[in-house]
C-alpha cells in the first residue's frame, strides 16, 4: 500500500521547540520566568483530502534561571487516512494511534530590549523519534531546530512577534526553512486575541513553499490559568485545509507567583 495525499501533523517546524504559546506556531522572546514553570495540554485536528489527524499534545517549561527557559513537548496522536493499494485495485481505509515524537529545548533571551523596544531570543530544539515511522506517524530520526524570535510591544496592548528558524532533518530528508509572524491584541482585560501567518520550505531549489494561517482567542479565568482556542487554513502548498485547537496553560511556581 502507498499513501494517498495526507498532510501530516506538524508539516510546518519539522522539529518544533518544547515550549510555544498557545494557541500559536509562533513564538514569543519571552521565557518563563525563573523558578516558575508553565504547563501547556490540549487537543489539535487537521484534515487534508483523504487524511484526518488528532494531536493530544502537553509540555512543560521551567524558567531555570533569569531570561532562560527549558522544556519538553510530547503526547499522543491519532490518524485516519485513505490509501491506495499497490496493485491498483483499490482503497483502504487505515486507522492508526501511538505516541508523538518527543521533543527537548531551551529558550535563551539575549536581549531584553534595545533602543527600539525588540526584544530576541534563541530557541534550540531537538525532535526525538518516538513515534512509530512504521504506522507513518513520525520519521523514525532525530533533527534538530534553532529558531530566532524578535519580540515587540506596541502600546500596552499589542505586540508582534517574528521567527526565523532552520531545521537540520536527518537521513534523506530534506532540511527545512521555516518563518512567520504573530500578533496578539488584548481586547479585554481577561481576553486576548492572536493571528498568525506561518510557512516552511525545504532547502531544494524545487521545494514548494507551504504557508498556513492561524487565529483565535487566549481567556485568563484566573491569575494562574489560560484557555485558547483557534482555528486556521493552508495558504499556499500541500498544508492542511482545516486545522483546529484548543487547550490550556497553567503557570505554578516555587514562590507561589505566576
């Protein structure tokens, strides 16, 4: 058998970093602060033409000392897809379910603010191969990842935020350049709102950009709570049609401050 048209989960950051901030690909320059840590949790779907995919995704960060951050991102995924038999003489329809690719990091914050108020960071990355290459939901091999993340404020209200990262894909794969930006707009004192446009492309001369969007909402019920919530499309390539998240993150500390 041979697949039939389905776009993976995760075809944008090959090797994403452990920590992001939900509901966005997009990261921001800032880390957690020290002595406290963030725990993220949710559920993701994408469906492109024969494939549906679910992500069950969590991590966690700790702000290890002033400006640095490490993490870990894993969870559970599962697929549904269509594919071709070799022989031609039909379809099936194949369900499958494992774990994720396990995936380690560090944010490093380099730059609090310069005389424009941007401030940058550095987030290296690693993508463990724990999910089975056998059921098609991972590669089967480790890459790694270093994003560059300049972060500004505009007012008290909004900011941007833009990444430019590269990934070193390991075996025949490809490596991947990957970029986008976000924004975030506080509508109200406990909702926020953020977009994003985001693409990657492989290193080949030949490689088609893939481009998706991405927006939704962030609420603060409490001090120490986030829920999102969003929603995005393909712009440009073989990226998804329809993708959707939702989810949370919870900050706790040491010192008992967020």
């Amino acid at each position: 058998m041979r697949r039939a048209g389905c776009a993976m989960a995760g075809i944008i950051y090959t090797a994403v970093a452990a920590h992001a901030g939900r509901p966005m690909a997009i990261d921001d320059a800032d880390p957690v602060a020290a002595r406290q840590f963030e725990f993220e949790a949710g559920a993701a779907y994408e469906r492109d033409s024969d494939c549906k995919h679910w992500d069950y995704p969590f991590g966690l960060a700790y702000g290890a000392f002033g400006g640095v951050e490490v993490g870990i991102g894993f969870g559970g995924q599962f697929e549904e897809r269509t594919e071709r038999l070799e022989d031609g003489s039909g379809e099936l329809c194949v369900r499958e379910h494992g774990v994720g690719d396990l995936t380690a990091g560090a944010k490093w914050r380099f730059l609090d603010a310069c005389p424009l108020g941007v401030r940058q960071a550095i987030v290296p990355s690693v993508k463990f191969p724990t999910a089975d290459d056998d059921k098609d939901l991972g590669s089967g091999k480790t890459d790694y990842d270093a994003t560059w993340i300049v972060s500004r404020s505009i007012g008290e209200k909004a900011a941007i935020h833009l990444n430019l990262g590269y990934s070193w894909i390991s075996g025949a794969g490809e490596d991947v350049l990957h970029y986008g930006m976000a924004a975030d707009y506080q509508v109200m004192d406990t909702v926020q709102w953020v977009g994003e446009i985001f693409a990657e492309r492989e290193t080949s001369g030949e490689a088609d950009t893939i481009a998706e969007y991405n927006t939704g909402f962030r609420w603060n019920p409490g001090d120490s709570l986030t829920l999102d919530i969003a929603g995005g499309s393909k712009i440009t390539g073989d990226a998804p049609d329809f993708t959707a998240t939702a989810g949370l993150t919870w900050a706790f500390g040491f010192n008992g401050n967020k």
